[in-house]
C-alpha cells in the first residue's frame, strides 16, 4: 500500500521544473503558514499548481483535470490548511 502510494506520488510529480516549483511552493507555504499571510499562501498554492500545468503543457506527464479528479483533491486541501490558518489567527 505504501509503495503504491509513493509511485502515485512520483509518477505525479516528474520533471525538473515540477519539482523545483514544488519545492518553491511547499517551502513558501510553510513560510506564509508561520507568517500566518494568506495572500502569500495564496500565491504559494498556485505556484505549486503550476508545476503540474507545466507539466501538462509541456507533455511531461498528461493529467485528468475533469474536476471529479483533480479539483476535489486540491478544494479539500486548501479548506483543510485554510481552517488551521483562520483558527491560528484568529483564535490565539
């Protein structure tokens, strides 16, 4: 189950370009999460995004953007990360 989960995750994220964006992305996420900034988490959660469009575009890797798959996923995250940062800032 683990290795599958973690060829998924590799076969998803190909591609220099990917993973420098990725690594950009993450690394300012965590930033604007500690900063408590949500426009910069903003800004970040798209960076990350790109790298799988440029993917995309440039037939790196072709992905399924039918909403039921790929949009779900990523509404779950940024509510997820989006509570924990309202009630970071706005209850302590």
């Amino acid at each position: 189950m683990i290795k599958t989960a973690i060829n998924h995750f590799l076969h998803f994220h190909k591609g220099g370009v990917n993973i420098l964006l990725h690594i950009v992305g993450f690394a300012g996420l965590f930033y604007s999460i500690y900063e408590l900034d949500l426009i910069l988490f903003g800004i970040f959660l798209i960076v990350v995004e790109v790298g799988h469009i440029y993917n995309h575009l440039v037939g790196v890797e072709r992905y399924d953007f039918r909403p039921k798959v790929f949009f779900w996923r990523v509404t779950i995250f940024i509510a997820v990360v989006l509570t924990f940062f309202l009630i970071s800032r706005y209850l302590f």
